[in-house]
C-alpha cells in the first residue's frame, strides 16, 4: 500500500472514532502528498458510514440490554430499516 492510499485510510478511520486533531493531522499528509480533495472526502465519509453503523449497533445492544426499543426481541439489526 502506497502513502497516499495509507493516508486515506487514515484519515477516513481517524473521522470514524471522531478524533479531530487526526483528521487535522491527515488531511496535512494528504495536502503533502496532492491527494485530491474529492477522494480525502469520499474517504471521510466512509468512515463517518462506519461510524454511523457503530453507533447504532451501540444504541440497538444498550436498548436490549434494557429491554427497550429495537432489538429487544432478539431481532432487528438496529438500523430502523
């Protein structure tokens, strides 16, 4: 893997876990490197997708866990679709 993609890995996991002085960080890497501002986007919101599914598995398992909401039956994904 090259350093441009390793970048956008970085910085599309870096905005998955919310750590904003690790986008800022990257986002300099990849302004180093001449990534396109298109493709550090499209990398960014792939990990905010990533996020999104995170954090509904949380709330879905929390809700089960105390008999509330979605899942609570032992189905569903918690996605609300």
């Amino acid at each position: 893997m090259d350093e441009r993609m390793k970048e956008l890995v970085a910085i599309g996991a870096s905005a998955a876990v919310n750590c904003h002085p690790c986008v800022q960080f990257h986002l300099s890497e990849c302004d180093r490197l001449g990534v396109d501002r298109g493709e550090v986007w499209a990398a960014i919101e792939v990990g905010m997708m990533v996020n999104r599914g995170a954090a509904a598995k949380s709330k879905a398992h929390t809700q089960s866990l105390l008999g509330k909401g979605e899942g609570s039956d032992g189905t569903g994904c918690g996605c609300g679709s």
